[in-house]
C-alpha cells in the first residue's frame, strides 16, 4: 500500500545510497577548506550532511523546535569514519521514527522559532520534505565544493561527468 510514509522511508533510502557516495570521498585534510569566506568549510558543510537525516526523528517526535532554548551546535569530527558513524546513526533513527509514524500523524503541525520569533509553522510532513530538500540542496552543494578541489564526483541520478569519462 502506498502511503506517505511509505513515500519516504523509500525517499530516505534511495537518497542514503547517494549521499554514502559523498560522504566517503571527503577529503580529510580539506576539512577547513571554503571556497569563498561565505562559505561553509568543507567539513562543517559534510557534517551537516550527515546530521539532516536526524531532521525527520526531531520533526516526529516534537512539535517545536525553539534556538532559544536549543541552540544549534555542530557535531565536531576528527575523520571520515565519524562522519560516517554521524550518518549512519541519523539514518537509523530517521527510518526508526518513520516506521512507528502514521500519514494522519504526519499532518500534524511543527513550528521552528527563536522565542517570539516564529519562523514557519508547517506540517510534519511539509518538514520531511524539507529535510529531504536541505539533504539533496546541501549534497550538491558538497558536489561543487569537490568538483572545485578536483576531486571526481559521484553520480546522483545516473553517471556523473567523471564516471562517464567526459
């Protein structure tokens, strides 16, 4: 049966799959790298990555996500193996929450704040759409920070440029 669940416990795996492919190719010793001063460094903008699945558990399991009483702090890693491990963990409890979550649930609402300042108040399952955009936006994103380090990239939907040998 299709359900909207459904639609993304599938989503969340099929995009897992790409995004293992990034993950591991990061280099180590560019963790610092940015390509403008604007920018995420490469090993803030990969860490979040891997922290994107964990959106779909907080979005389930609360109704609000408030900074001013949880203040964003990025996971500090040492190497890829961690970043990995982050991933991996998120991915877990995404498809966890997912499984014990119901379409009707989904339709219940989820506000992001900063105190009094209410951000946006969707559905939760606007918010699973969200974190699937944030993870596909966020990955090409990481595609040109390596594509600019001259690092061959992976396919996503099919064979990249390098894969194909253009």
């Amino acid at each position: 049966m299709n359900t909207i669940v459904s639609f993304f416990e599938n989503q969340v795996k099929a995009e897992a799959v790409i995004t293992r492919k990034f993950l591991k190719i990061i280099p180590e010793d560019k963790y610092d790298w940015k390509p403008h001063p604007k920018s995420m460094a490469l090993g803030v903008l990969a860490t979040h990555i891997a922290e994107l699945p964990g959106w779909i558990p907080l979005g389930i399991n609360t109704s609000v996500l408030d900074f001013a009483v949880n203040e964003y702090k990025p996971t500090q890693i040492k190497n890829n193996h961690e970043l990995q491990d982050i991933f991996e963990d998120n991915q877990k409890k995404a498809l966890e929450s997912l499984s014990n979550s119901t379409d009707e649930f989904l339709q219940n609402t989820w506000t992001m704040r900063n105190g009094d300042e209410i951000y946006f108040t969707i559905t939760k399952e606007e918010l699973m759409r969200m974190a699937m955009s944030q993870t596909i936006h966020h990955r090409a994103q990481l595609g040109v920070f390596l594509r600019l380090l001259n690092i061959p990239i992976p396919g996503s939907y099919g064979p990249s440029a390098d894969e194909m040998n253009f």
